[in-house]
C-alpha cells in the first residue's frame, strides 16, 4: 500500500508540474517490470528517456490540438527567447498561433524601436487539455495566455540585453514606494498565491527596470497587439502602471488572490 502511494504521489506530482510527466513515468513502471528489473538507476533512465520522448512528441502533436510551441533554441539572431531552457523541460512554452505571431512581432517591433533589444517569454501553457492548470498561475490553461520578463538595466543606467534579476524570471519585485497605490494592503486572504518571497529579494542583483523600453512594449501591446491580435488583458501592478504612465484600459489588476505582477508582464488574447 505505501508502494501504491509513493507512486501514486509522483505520478500527481509529475502531472501538475509538466503536464505529460505522469503517464511517462507509469509506461516506465510498466516498461521496468517487461524488462524485470527493479535497479532504480535503471528505472530513473527508463523515465528521462520516455519522458525525453514524450516531450519531443508533444512539439509535433499539439498543434492538432491548438498549441504551438516557443522555442528555447533561440540563434543569435532571433529576438524572441524563452527565459530558461527549463521552460520547454517543463513543457511550459505552448501557445495558440496566434499568441506565438503577437510575441514575434512584439520582439519584431522591440528590436527595430531599440535596436538588437531581446525580448524574454516566461510561462506559456501545457501542450494538451482547455482547462489543465499551469501552477501556480490561476489563468493559463488555454493557450492564449503568456508571460514577458521586464526589460533592465543596471544601477549605473546601462540596458541589460536579454538579462532578468530572477534565473527564472519571476519573484524579483519592482517593490512600490512609500505612498504608491496598493490594492491589497490590509489584506490577510488565506487561499492566495500573492506571495512576496521577502526571503528571495536580497539575492537577486539590484537592477533596475528599464522604463523606456518596458513602456514601449506595453504601448505595442494596448496598440498593434489590440488591433492586429486582438489582445483582451494585460496584468501589471497598479504602482508600476502609475510609474510607466499608462492608461490604457486593457492594462488591469489581476487581483490579491492571483500572483504579483511587478516582476512580470502577463498578456491574453480573446
């Protein structure tokens, strides 16, 4: 019984985190006992090599299903990439078509504004299921929804090409400033994923956020994206939106129950 668990619990937690990782790792148990092995080496091998497929797979079957993927095997050339290889690991990076053209043509229009500027995608979707949650995220399970890193520069004002704070991307806050607008002071929800991580902060570098560029891609954004893309919401926090003077309608609090958003662009077409 506790045998039936353990495993019961990874495939759980292998679903949640990649989507496709759970049923990789029962054809694993199945494949081991075929081959009557119980080595754990051998078994650990049998998972990343189906899982390896599994992934490989899903580039070339999610568009049948609506989703195409982001590519983390960003050239020299391309001004679009994904934050961190672990993205695609995880079977993060899928969108809807039209998603994947607005972010190629907002990097498009980035790097003939400010020239050679990359533009960084963070969280997408999973390849498969209307519906399937991107944890912790309380809104990306359709495809239409995608992240965007902030553009920095350093304490001396110089631009940090293609750099974040985070490894990841998220959890390095532009922390507001004393009497900035906060929609959620006072609060105290306990089912929340607005996490401040007050731990986190002192390790990520002291870069700053570059407003000139970050406030042109959201400009593209309420404009073209609107326009060419039909782009229906954009999330930042109320100070950063004040501090980058914008108004648009489209660019709105997502709430105190979802994630932060000083540390990232969200965007969703309709």
């Amino acid at each position: 019984m506790l045998r039936f668990t353990l495993h019961a619990l990874i495939v759980i937690i292998l679903t949640l985190l990649t989507q496709i990782g759970g049923i990789a790792y029962l054809l694993a148990l199945a494949a081991a006992r075929a081959i009557g092995t119980r080595r754990v080496p051998a078994r650990l091998a049998l998972f990343l090599l189906l899982y390896a497929g599994a992934t490989l797979a899903a580039n070339f079957t999610a568009p049948m299903f609506g989703r195409v993927p982001l590519s983390c095997l960003a050239g020299a050339t391309d001004r679009l990439v994904v934050r961190s290889p672990l993205y695609c690991a995880l079977n993060r990076n899928y969108v809807t078509p039209g998603v994947r053209d607005l972010a190629q043509a907002l990097a498009a229009h980035m790097d003939q504004a400010f020239p050679g500027t990359i533009t960084v995608a963070l969280d997408a979707n999973f390849p498969f299921i209307r519906g399937f949650p991107l944890l912790p995220h309380l809104s990306h399970a359709d495809g239409k929804k995608l992240d965007f890193a902030f553009y920095y520069k350093n304490a001396d004002g110089n631009f940090l090409n293609g750099t974040t704070r985070s490894p990841i991307g998220y959890f390095a806050f532009e922390e507001p400033a004393p009497g900035d607008e906060l929609p959620c002071a006072g609060r105290n929800d306990w089912l929340t994923t607005r996490w401040d991580f007050d731990a986190l902060q002192p390790l990520f570098p002291a870069y700053r956020l570059e407003e000139h560029r970050t406030a042109a891609a959201i400009a593209w954004l309420t404009t073209e994206g609107v326009a060419r893309f039909h782009l229906q919401k954009i999330f930042i926090e109320p100070h950063l939106k004040n501090d980058l003077g914008v108004t648009d309608a489209h660019v709105r609090f997502q709430g105190c129950r979802a994630a932060r958003h000083d540390d990232h662009i969200h965007i969703q077409v309709e």
